[in-house]
C-alpha cells in the first residue's frame, strides 16, 4: 500500500502538492485565528503576486532544462529604471512602464542569446549577469531609493478589482496565458521535447535554440512586471527590490512538480507550490517568529523539493 501511494505521488506530484497545500492551509489556520482574516488572505495574495510572476518565469525556464537566476535582479533594475524614467525624465507613467517591459524583454533576451549562441551553461551564465544587472541598479540609484511615483502607477499594486488584489488579478492573467502556451501550444510541446532531450528535439527539426531565446525573453519581461508592480506598491523605486526574488520562485516550482531536470512540469503547478511558501512564510509572521527564519525555510524548501524530486525520478525509471 505505501508502495503504491508513493508511485502516485513520484509519477503524479501535482496530486502531492495540492493534498501538502490543504493540509498546511488548515494547519495554517488552526495555529493563528489571524490567519483567515480577509486582511491577511490580501496579504497573502498580494505578496504571492510578485513571486508568482517570477515563479510563472523560472518553471517555464525548467521544462525547458534552464535556470535564470537573474530573474529578480532584472525585476529590480526594471522597476528602478521605470521609476527614473518618470520621475526624473518625466515621461508619462504608462510609457515609463512600456519602456521597462521591452528592457526586461531586451535583458531576457540576450540571458538567452548568450546560452544558445556561445553554448553557456544557463546557471554560471546568470550568476555573472545577476552581478551586472544589480551592479548597474546601484550605480544609477547610488543606494537611494526613487521617491514621488506618480499615484496613477501606484493604483496597479495596491489597488482591488472585486475584493483581489490587483497584483494578484494580474498574475492569475499571466498564469493562464503561460499554461495555455504550455500545455496546449506547439510551441509548449517543443519545450517538453527540449527539456527531455534537447539534441533528439533538434533532429526532430525543432527550433531549440529559438524556443530557448524565446522563453528567456518571457521570462525576462515577467521579471520587469513584477518590479514595476512592486514599485508601485510600495510608491518608491528601491535598489532593493528583486533581492529575496531567486530562491522562493525555484523552491515553489520545484514543490510544484517541475523536474529540476526539464521536461515535466507546470506552471500552474509551480504556483501552487509559490502558495505553500506563501503560507508557510506569512504563519511565521503570524506565530511571530523573527522573519530572518524565512531565508531559512525557503533553503529548507528548496533542499527537501529537489531532493524528493531525484528521488521520485529513480523511482520512476526502476520501475520502468
């Protein structure tokens, strides 16, 4: 009987995460009677907003076999550019913002060019342009946060369409767009064919180096929504942001099912798991334990994920 509950699990975790969120929600609001407030629940929702659109990114990047980990860094230095572009140029706000989008596209974009082109390996290449794009961020701002963002941005993070969170709506937006693409797409296809077997997929006539660019570059624009929302949310520009965005999106796509090998996955699954971190960061709050912990269990996170999906995979192929 164990034996075949853990087959279900290892060839279905999508039905393991969802079970694991149940039980941490209700865990959740047995131990703080704050928990299920609607204040909270908005709280909740809303700071799951900027990590899902990193976390819709990055699970895209792992089917395909990649990892950006500049993701948060480029969110960053997008939402400080946004934020120069207005108030220091005066630029109308929505321009500013299209602006920032086509840089996080631009930086996504050559992320990807740079592993296709010269055959890096995603995860060294990404370290080194994390250190450029944040090197950059505190150059233009010196370490200073932009103040006077116009009201009119500011709505996009903290205002409400019927009782969600704006940042939320829009994820959700975004999370069906990616999930369509995914799972009903060629092009989704393409990216299960390369995340499993990238030089059969070539043979196959697969474009891999244009899908792999391609994703690169969504995931790059995503990472530039999250920062402009996230400045409008707090009204500032601050060097700051994006800092805490590297791990959470990789430990919630990897609880979520996406293979840290490629090729399985979704992302609708990796928010799932972006919501179980959600929870279990904002219960330490709650409980009122010091908020350095959640560095920790978002390392905890991603150790026991990774873990739980190489073991999963072995089990997997003995049983074939």
């Amino acid at each position: 009987m164990q034996r075949s509950r853990f087959s279900i699990l290892a060839t279905n975790p999508l039905a393991g995460v969802m079970v694991a969120l149940v039980i941490i929600f209700v865990l959740s609001s047995l131990i703080s009677p704050y928990f299920l407030s609607p204040y909270n629940m908005s709280v909740v929702a809303r700071t799951l907003a900027f990590i899902g659109l990193i976390t819709v990114g990055q699970s895209m990047l792992l089917i395909l076999g990649e990892l950006d980990l500049s993701l948060g860094v480029i969110g960053g230095l997008c939402g400080v550019i946004a934020g120069i572009f207005m108030v220091n140029f005066g630029i109308e706000p929505a321009v500013a913002c299209v602006m920032a989008l086509a840089l996080g596209a631009v930086l996504g974009f050559l992320n990807g060019l740079l592993v296709t082109k010269l055959r890096l390996h995603s995860l060294v290449l990404t370290i080194g342009t994390a250190g450029i794009f944040g090197g950059a961020n505190l150059v233009l701002t010196k370490g200073v946060a932009i103040t006077g963002i116009p009201p009119s941005i500011q709505y996009f993070g903290r205002g409400d369409i019927l009782g969600l969170p704006l940042p939320f709506v829009i994820m959700l937006a975004v999370l069906a767009i990616a999930t369509f693409i995914t799972l009903k797409t060629p092009f989704g296809r393409y990216m299960y064919a390369i995340g499993n077997n990238g030089p059969a997929a070539r043979m196959l006539g697969i474009k891999v180096d244009r899908v792999r660019i391609w994703v690169f570059t969504f995931a790059g624009f995503l990472a530039a929504l999250a920062g402009i929302l996230m400045v409008a949310r707090l009204g500032t520009a601050q060097p700051s942001i994006g800092e805490s965005w590297v791990l959470p999106p990789i430990a919630a796509a990897v609880i979520g099912g996406v293979a840290t090998t490629g090729g399985v996955g979704t992302p609708f699954g990796a928010i799932i798991g972006a919501t179980i971190i959600g929870i279990i960061e904002n219960i330490i709050v709650l409980y009122g334990v010091s908020p350095y912990w959640q560095g920790i269990v978002s390392g905890v996170l991603v150790v026991v994920a990774i873990s739980f999906d190489a073991v999963s995979r072995r089990y997997i192929r003995k049983e074939e």
